[in-house]
C-alpha cells in the first residue's frame, strides 16, 4: 500500500481537481501584471513635448488720419479741341505746281500753303478784260447813236420809234458792261483761288496731295491748321449732374467762371495750367440727357492736342477739411468699404467708412474715422480682425521716406 506524505496530502486537498487550470490563470495574471509595471516604466522614462513657442504679433505699417484742406471736385473725361481748325481745300481744278510750307510747322495767317497752275486762270482774266472793253465800246457807240437820233427827232427827219430802238440799245450796251465786269471779277476770284492761303494762324498737318496732282473742290481736305494756344477741353454732364452743380454755385454764392478744371494726362500727372469754364451749350444731346461743357486752358508747349481724349477735374468752391489715408489702407468686402485700424490695446479693428475724392496717393475719408487714429496701411494681408499687431510708423519701416 503506498504511503503518502502529509505535505502531499495537503496540496492534493488545497488544489482539488481543477488545480490545473488554476494555475495557468495565476501565471498569466503575474505576466500581465509585470508587463504593466514596465510599460508604467517605460512611460515614466520618455519627456513629455515642449509647448510651442508662442509667434510675436504681426508687423505693420500704421498711419495716423489726418485731416487737411481739400476742395471739391468732379471727374470727367473730355477732348482737346483746337480754338481755330481749318481744313484747307481747292477751290478751283488745276495740277498742284508748289507746295510752300513745312508739314507739322507753324504758319501765320496769309501765307501761301499751295499753288494750282494759274496760266489758265490767268488768260480767261485777260479774256474777260477784253470782255469787258468790247462792252463799253459798244455802248460809246450806242450813246453816240442815240444822241444822233435824238437831234435827228427835232428835225423831223427820223421816226420816233427808230429812237426808241436806239435808245434800248444805249440800254443794253450800258447792262452788257455790268456783265462783263462781273465775268471778270469771277475770273480773277478764280485765279486767286489758285492761291490757296492759310486763313488763320496755327500748326499745319500731313499735306495729302504732292506736287502734280490734279485737285479739285471734290478732292477733299489737302492739309489743315490748328491753332494750339490757348485750347479748348470739352466734356459732357448729364442734366442731373448739371442742375445740382448750379444748385451748389448758388448755393454757396459762386461766379461759375471761378470753377476752376484742370486736365489729367494720360501718364496720370495732372497738367500745369488751370483753365475755367467758358461755355456751355444751349442744347441737350437727346441720346444721352448730357450738355457739353468746354473749358479754355493756356497751352503754351503743345502738350495739348486737337482731338485728344484726357481726364478732367473740375474744382469748385473754397477748400474743406477732410481726413485723408493712404489708398493702400482701403479694404472691400460684401458690406462696403473698410479699413484696419489699432487700437489702444494695440490690435487690430475693422471700422466702416464713407470716401470722398482722391487726392494722388490718398483718398479723402468723409465718414467713420476721426483725426489722429491709427489707420494700417501696410501689411494688411498678415493681419486679422482683432488679433494683436507690432504698429510702426511708415518712416521705421521705410528708411526714413514715407510711403
């Protein structure tokens, strides 16, 4: 019989029959047990990320709104138009012999531009001289004839009607004269048609004929003249614009001919010399309700030319103050116009405004900010609506020079 030991015993009790799967759950409960405590280890050892370093405030350019005086003004678009243009042409039909001037050259009033071959104009001026001698012989002989029959009447010996006869003749002798002096005064208007001269002082274009051609009254303009100094500048207003222009002169006790306009060429520099209003017109364009103004300006260079298109801007009234921003600092969005401003906390604020005219690189501020605040003009992309900005004047940012 086998003997068993009381340890054994006591084990075989305490594990029972299940006492082998007990023991597998034991052991994996200790693997999983030690493999917490080094993961806890391993998480314990491993630094935790550093927090990001916080971006310093976006830099930009802050300009201060500053009112100034400014004066009111409208902008139109006009054309240059000479105060004397001719366009010169024959008269009569002939072949061109000379041509006397310089194209693109001044000419004064009187000088001979072109000469037709006058050889045939000048033999029918010879031919109605002799015209005009044959009729007054005529009548010399019609007088004397007259006279005779007259003398002859008081005698009897010549019948009343065959002095009637002679008297009509006398009659139609004296008219013939009349005739042919008025030929002739054609003739010579003729050959001094073969003279064409500039009629008025100006600046002579391309000649459209050369030496030998034949011209006629059909031939169209030969050349033309355009005086230069002073010009006109014309433009339209719509009777609208105009009605409250007259409203606002009125108004303010204006003389219309102290408005003063001024031409904006087409590098965008406005011309030196200011012209006035000297007319406008009496009728109105039905197609478009407008009325044409014109404006006289010096233009002592020629930089002005007949024809030419420009902007125009009309001033009127006594200077205003108004705040004035750089254009760079104007935003648009779907509500309207806005700038960036800062505030006293050094961030960045939308604020809505009403414009007004520009005035070169900056543009008049009618409604929304108030003189001495702190308008970005510069840098505007890197900026959000109240996020913290670094202002600096446009002289740091710049070397010294505004912007």
């Amino acid at each position: 019989m086998p003997t068993h030991s009381p340890d054994s015993t006591f084990q075989a009790r305490r594990l029972g029959p299940n006492a082998g799967s007990s023991g597998a759950r034991s052991r994996w409960s200790t693997r999983a047990l030690v493999a917490g405590i080094a993961l806890a280890f391993i998480g314990c050892g491993k630094p935790e990320p550093a927090a990001a370093p916080e971006m310093p405030p976006p830099a930009v350019v802050a300009v201060a709104a500053k009112s100034q005086p400014i004066e009111d003004e409208a902008r139109f678009v006009g054309r240059v138009a000479a105060v004397n243009r001719v366009e010169l042409r024959a008269r009569v039909e002939g072949f061109l012999k000379e041509r006397r001037f310089t194209e693109g050259r001044p000419v004064a009033a009187g000088d001979v531009l072109f000469l037709i071959e006058p050889e045939q104009y000048e033999a029918i001026v010879q031919q109605r001289q002799a015209d005009v001698a044959k009729a007054q012989a005529d009548a010399q002989n019609a007088d004397a004839q007259l006279k005779r029959g007259l003398e002859l009447l008081t005698q009897k010996n010549i019948a009343q009607a065959k002095v009637d006869e002679l008297q009509a003749a006398a009659s139609v002798a004296k008219a013939s004269i009349a005739q042919a002096k008025a030929a002739l005064t054609a003739a010579q208007l003729d050959l001094s048609y073969t003279k064409i001269t500039a009629p008025v002082a100006g600046w002579i274009g391309l000649a459209q004929y050369t030496i030998g051609n034949l011209v006629s009254p059909a031939s169209g303009t030969l050349a033309t003249i355009v005086s230069r100094d002073p010009i006109y500048v014309q433009f339209p207003l719509t009777q609208r614009e105009l009605l409250q222009a007259r409203r606002d002169i009125k108004t303010r006790g204006m003389d219309p001919k102290n408005v003063v306009v001024r031409v904006r060429l087409p590098d965008k520099t406005l011309y030196e010399q200011a012209g006035h209003l000297d007319f406008v017109d009496v009728t109105t364009d039905a197609g478009t309700d407008s009325v044409t103004l014109r404006a006289e300006l010096p233009n002592p260079d020629g930089l002005l030319v007949d024809g030419q298109y420009v902007g125009l801007v009309v001033e009127s009234g006594e200077p205003k103050s108004a705040i004035l921003i750089p254009q760079s600092a104007m935003q648009i969005d779907q509500q309207g116009v806005y700038v960036l401003i800062v505030d006293a906390d050094s961030k960045a604020q939308v604020r809505r405004v009403e414009t007004g005219p520009i005035k070169g690189a900056d543009i008049a501020v009618t409604k929304g900010l108030q003189e001495g605040e702190l308008v970005i003009a510069e840098g505007i992309q890197k900026v959000r609506p109240g996020q913290a900005v670094k202002a600096a004047p446009a002289t740091a940012l710049n070397g010294g020079a505004a912007p």
